[in-house]
C-alpha cells in the first residue's frame, strides 16, 4: 500500500532537548505533518525517524527549529535521507543509553503561567500544591543524579507516582508528558513546619503557620529549590537587625523575594529590561534602583541605593508570599548559611548549621542533590550583566566554533566557580564561592565530580591560578600528580581577559586591549596586580601599562582595611598623616605608628597595583568607608554617593608603563579641605578613571593599530564607572567588549583559564 512517495528520513538533535517536553513536541509535529515512525532519548540528545512525503518532511524539519519548546536548546540539527520501514503510527519509544556519550542538563527553572495558573485554581488537583511543575518548569539540574534524565536517576525516585500522575505522564498529549518531577498531593512530596526538632504542622497548615510567623517578625529557614534560605519580614527593621546578628553578616545586602511584578514596582524604580529579566523563567536577583517611597528596612542594604530583588520562582515560594492584608510584601530571601560558608542544602546539615539563627524550619522531602545558589544579575545598556551565575544560568554550557581538549580548569579562590570542557561545550559551574573553608572546599569537589560524571568528561589537561597557596590550585595540583596530567598555570589577568573574548564568543586570533581592573591576583612578578592594561589573546598577552605599586602593608589586612590603603597611597605619594583626613582619624595611633614602620621597612607589605584597592583608598580618604566587612563595600558605598551629573576629573600621569597618582591624590585632599561636596569628588574620581582609560587605550591603539578593548574584573561591576567607560570608548570609535554571559569578577575566571589551557595545548 506504500505510495510512491513516502520516502524516510533519520533526524539527530544536540542540545538541551531532554527534560523540556522535547518528544512530546516532536510526537505533536509528527501528527500535524501526518508522519509515521517515532522519536527517542540518547544519551546524547535526540533521534527520530520519520516516514511521510517529502515535502511535509521538510515542513517538519523546519517547524523543529522554528516552534522549539521554550525551555529547549537547539544546538545542532542533523538529517539524512533513509529507507523507509513502512510505520503504521508514531510512538515515542524507551530511551536508547549509549556509553561515553552525555547531554547538557537544563539548569532549574521557575514555575510557569500554566502551573501558576493551576496552582491558584481551586478545581484543579493540584491547587495550593507547593511542588507543582511540567515538562516547562520545575526542579532539573538540582534533582539529578545521572543521565539520561528519567526519574529512577533524579532526587524524585523515592516516590511512587500515583495512578492520575502515571496517566498524564506517559499520554504525548499531556503536558506532563514524561515530567520526571511529576507530582501531587496524592503521591509527591509535602511540607511540613519545625520547631526545636518537633513537627507543628503539615501541608497547608504549616504553610499558614510559617506565614504567621514571618508576619510576627520571626526568622524561618525554608527549604527551597537548590539550598535553603534564611527568610523575615523585609520592612521589619528589628527582625532584619536580629537576622544580621544571629548570621553574623554585618552590612552585607540581603536579598529580597516579591510575589509579582506589581509588588516589586512599589519598592524599585524599573526599566523594560529589568521588567523582563525579572519575569524570565530563569528568575535571577536583579539589582534595582531603591524607590524613595520604599518601605524597605534600611538594614537590608545599609548605605546603598540598590535593592536585589527577584520574583517568587517556585510554587512554594508563591504561597509562602501570596498578598494579604497585613502580611509583608517583601521577604528577605538570604542563602541558608553562616556568613561566607556555602547555601545549605542538606537536611540534617541544614537543621544543625540553621538552629541558631533560625526560630522555626518549613521543610519538605525532596531531596536536593545538587546545591544552586540565586543568580545576581544588573542592566548595563539595557543588557543583562552577571554578578553571580548559577541558579537558572548553569550547567548550561557556552559553545565554541572549534572542539576543546577536555580541560579541568579550578578558577580562583573568592567566588569560585570550576571549569570542565568537551567538544564544542564550556561547562562553567554554578558558582562555588569564596574557597576560606573547608565546606566551600568540599562544596567545589563535589561539584567537580558530579559534573565529570554528569557530562562524561575525563580531563585531560588541568588549569589553574598562578597562586598557589590557594585551596582550587592545590587542588589542582593534586589532581594533575594524581592523574598524572599536565598542569598549566595562568596569570589572574590574562585569565580575565580570556573569560571576556570567551564571554563574547571571540574567535579570531588579534589581540585585544585588555582593561582588568580588580582587587587581588597574583602577577608573574609576584606582585599583587589588578589595574592592568594588557594587550594579548588566548595564546599569550603583553603587559602594557599598569598602576604605580604601591605597598599593601600586612597583606590581607589592608583589603579589608581602606583605611590603610589610603595611609599607604599618602605615604607613597609623599603627602602627610594630618589628623583632619578621614582615614587618620579611623586608625589608632598605634596603629598608624605600626604601619609607618611597617612601611618605612618594608616588612610584609607586599607591593601591588590594584585597582580595588585605590577605590578603597579614595573611598576611605573621603570619609565614607573606613573597613570593608564585605568585598567591595567601599567601591560600591562611594559609587552610591557619586554625583552622577558632575563632569570634572583629575589628571593622572603616564610614566612609562606606570600610571601615577601623585598629583590626583594631592587635588583631592585640595578640594575636600576646601569643602567640595563628597558626591562631587566621588565622581570626579570616577570621572579621572573614565578619562584615563580612553588615554590609555589610545596610547595602544596608536601605538599597534588595535582597537577592540575587553573590560573585565570585579571593578567593572560599579555601574557608573562601567557606562561613562562604554561611552568614551565608543565616542573614541573603540570596539568594547563586557561581560554579559558570565561575571566580569573572579566567576568567569575559570572559563579564560580554560579557553587558555586549550590555546597553549593546541600548539
Ligand atoms: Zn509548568
Ligand atoms: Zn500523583
Ligand atoms: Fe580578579
């Protein structure tokens, strides 16, 4: 009975195709384009075999590409004519393992419209159900334990599903159609309310409970998605005080959760990009603009004029902040831990780490297998700039044009994140954090083993930092004499500069002006570098210009102490300790006696030309921060200050390849004393940056002809430095490259000394 012109065709798709209602798109398409055969999981994507007329074969094939499920990715899409077999129908057929071979996993994503919708419809079954989810929202990367993603290797095996949850997730038609998180009050998981150990309540009594609580001012440690938060009243300027005390977190910024976007308009002025990053299924912490009418507790964010606020993600999240008369409408929503260790995400690890600063536990029984922390994100030029990439962001690879070496790449030590490439894919982790101890340390080997497993990578190569006294290098050394692998070592800036011509998917081999501008990071001359102009590529760079040394008396303690840092930057510059400049004042005389030694002989004060620390010394010499309790306050507290319409700026000198700043130093202690406002000086400084950099990128660009310049380290976090930068450049006529797929701080680190790695290796 076969007409003439069937013909066949065998389809493979890569990319993020499984876990996102992938087959049951395809069985739809197959249906609308009357097509036979069938599709099916690999351990490497997607396959399909279809039988039907040629020309409706290749409608299909291009209604593939063109109406791809949301949350899919299609990273390639081969096909090729075949016999064909004669089907009657198409099925969607048991998943096909095949050895060696991995898929990317979806990162987490928050609850969508339809399951919002059914959360808050009282005829639905799974009203009020704090775990609904489909095949287009819900848990992933946190519950999965191994590929192929199917439920016997997920967080969710333990549960039995019930009859209903079966029918839905074996019919194509469903869009529950192979969930593998499926769930209902029937058979999922449940919440209940802890306190002290006992059991208060359960289902939606421990959810009203845990409401009142938080409306009475209390503390409660929720169990979420990918770790547990510390959450209060976030208009509650008590219970936000006792939360800073009891975590040991003095003016670091508490995160904020809204039920909507109305809510968040309230309290933050918003613009269309903003609007649109908060609302993406991917549901990062945006840092927004304070509204002057906020009733935010001003020790959410002491000193700053930005809130970090994201929208409820999860069904749990949505009941938990459901409006309500007298109920807040802002929730501090912090990472479950102790000040600086990883977000908890173990239960009884939780229950003992929490007790002291929680009141009362609302916890459920899905397990997390892998801990995510909130993604932070900012609008820069009306594009999305990472602070921290993880929840919703990662393990969604990056691809390159030509296949890796399979490379183990360790990052850095503060806001870790590792590195594992394979073919065309660049796994950058979640982020890790600041590697100071030794659950951060077990949090990043744990990660690196679940990633090799999970994408089947066997490195080949390892990479690390310079320093190696850092606990990621040590590891790598480790690993590299363990596996008996060669280990390359990578200069900090060089790695900066990578990770943005990675970032921007730069592939041509000329070299690029490199403005690395941070805190800390160990240059080959083993000085502490950080206001660095390169000019390089993957392959190798110059070092072009850099800032004066300048020594950083005591080390460390001088990065947590701007006050010193300003001392160090008179005492450099030949400008007397008067007793009327701020950070004299803030030091002790012993301890100014201490650091004139200190610097006079030069005993532990190693010489660095950070970037970091020269806005830690301005912001100390202007009196608004004196010590950083978390990094870059002082940066950030003077970048709030800043008076965003003032023009003027102080010169700074070119000798050499040093960039001097005597004379600004001198002119800014002029003006103060002469009264100038602080928000003018502020920006002057900022200004003198901006003027500077456009200097320096011209001395390159005359010198050799380049004109693409890449700015990355921490320091381009600060806004206004970052879009008065772009607009001289480009006014300039340079090509700039930012970050804008992975953090411009010490996170994207690990993805340039990766990309490195590969350069070196490829010969
Ligand atoms: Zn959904
Ligand atoms: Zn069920
Ligand atoms: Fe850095």
């Amino acid at each position: 009975m076969m007409s003439p012109e069937i013909v066949g065709c065998k389809i493979r798709v890569y990319g993020i195709v499984q876990g996102v209602g992938f087959r049951p798109f395809i069985f739809s398409l197959a249906q609308r384009y009357q097509l036979t055969g069938w599709v099916r999981n690999t351990s490497s994507g997607v396959e399909i075999e279809v039988n039907g007329s040629e020309k409706n074969i290749s409608l299909f094939l291009q209604a593939i590409r063109n109406e791809a499920p949301p949350l899919s990715r299609i990273d390639q899409l081969e096909s090729e004519p075949c016999t064909p077999n004669g089907y009657r129908q198409f099925e969607i057929v048991a998943s096909q393992p095949e050895v060696g071979q991995f898929i990317p996993v979806s990162p987490d994503m928050s609850i969508c419209s339809d399951c919002q919708h059914e959360l808050f419809d009282p005829y639905n079954r799974r009203f009020r159900y704090p775990f609904i989810n489909c095949t287009n929202c819900g848990p992933r990367f946190s519950i999965v334990r191994d590929i192929p993603y199917d439920r016997p290797l997920t967080t969710m095996s333990s549960f039995q599903m019930c009859a209903q949850c079966q029918k839905e997730y074996e019919n194509p038609l469903d869009r529950r159609f192979h969930a593998q998180p499926i769930a209902c009050p029937e058979c999922g998981p449940k919440i209940w309310f802890q306190v002290n150990g006992e059991r208060r309540a359960e289902s939606e009594d421990a959810l009203q409970l845990a409401r009142q609580w938080l409306q009475q001012g209390k503390i409660l440690a929720i169990k979420g998605l990918g770790g547990y938060h510390l959450a209060c009243d976030a208009t509650n300027s008590a219970a936000v005080t006792e939360l800073r005390r009891r975590k040991r977190r003095s003016e670091k910024p508490f995160a904020l959760m809204a039920f909507d976007l109305q809510t968040v308009r309230r309290h933050c002025i918003l613009n269309p990009e903003e609007e649109t990053l908060l609302l993406s299924p991917q549901k990062p912490i945006v840092l927004l603009e304070r509204h002057p009418a906020s009733a935010v507790a001003l020790e959410v964010a002491p000193r700053q004029q930005t809130l970090g606020v994201m929208l409820a993600y999860t069904p749990l999240h949505l009941l938990l902040l459901e409006p309500a008369p007298g109920f807040p409408e802002l929730l501090v929503m912090t990472s479950g831990n102790l000040s600086e260790e990883p977000i908890c995400y173990e239960d009884e690890e939780a229950l003992q780490r929490l007790m002291t600063i929680a009141d009362a536990f609302l916890l459920h029984d899905r397990p997390i297998h892998m801990r995510v922390d909130d993604s932070v994100v900012r609008v820069i030029e009306g594009v999305r700039y990472p602070i921290r990439r993880a929840r919703g962001y990662a393990p969604d690879p990056l691809t390159v044009a030509e296949p890796l070496s399979p490379i183990l790449a360790t990052g850095t030590e503060l806001k870790n994140t590792f590195c594992l490439t394979r073919e065309h894919y660049v796994f950058l982790s979640h982020h890790i954090g600041d590697m100071q101890n030794y659950e951060t340390l077990r949090s990043f080997e744990e990660g690196i083993i679940h990633y090799q497993k999970l994408f089947r990578i066997q490195p080949e190569i390892i990479a690390c930092d310079l320093h190696p006294d850092y606990l990621a290098s040590r590891y790598a050394h480790q690993r590299a004499e363990q596996d008996q692998l060669p280990l390359i070592q990578i200069q900090h800036h060089h790695a900066h500069l990578a990770a943005c011509l990675g970032d921007n998917g730069w592939d041509s081999g000329e070299p690029v002006i490199g403005l690395i501008f941070d805190g800390t990071g160990l240059g080959t001359d083993s000085a502490i570098w950080g206001g660095e102009v390169l000019l390089g590529n993957y392959q190798g760079y110059q070092r072009y210009f850099h800032l004066a040394y300048t020594p950083q008396p005591g080390g460390d303690i001088s990065a947590r102490k701007p006050a010193r840092m300003a001392l160090s930057h008179l005492w450099q510059a030949g400008i007397d300790w008067e007793t009327d400049l701020p950070p004299v004042q803030a030091l002790c005389y012993e301890e100014r006696t201490a650091l004139r030694s200190q610097l006079g002989r030069q005993i532990n004060s190693p010489m660095t030309s950070s970037m970091g620390r020269l806005f830690d010394a301005i912001s100390a010499l202007l009196g608004i921060c004196q010590v950083n309790t978390y990094e870059g306050q002082a940066a950030i507290e003077m970048e709030a200050l800043a008076d965003p319409a003032e023009m003027g700026f102080y010169p700074l000198e070119i000798q050499g390849d040093q960039i001097i700043t005597n004379a600004m130093l001198h002119q800014i202690i002029g003006d103060w004393r002469a009264g100038i406002p602080i928000p003018v000086l502020a920006a002057r400084f900022h200004n003198s940056v901006v003027q500077l950099v456009v200097e320096l990128c011209l001395h390159v660009r005359n010198g050799n002809g380049h004109s693409t310049v890449a700015l990355s380290g921490g320091v381009w976090q600060n806004r206004l430095l970052l879009t008065k930068t772009l607009q001289e450049l480009k006014r300039a006529k340079f090509t700039v490259l930012i970050h804008h797929r992975v953090p411009a701080n010490d996170g994207g680190i690990a993805l340039g000394q990766a990309l490195i790695a590969n350069a070196l290796t490829k010969g």
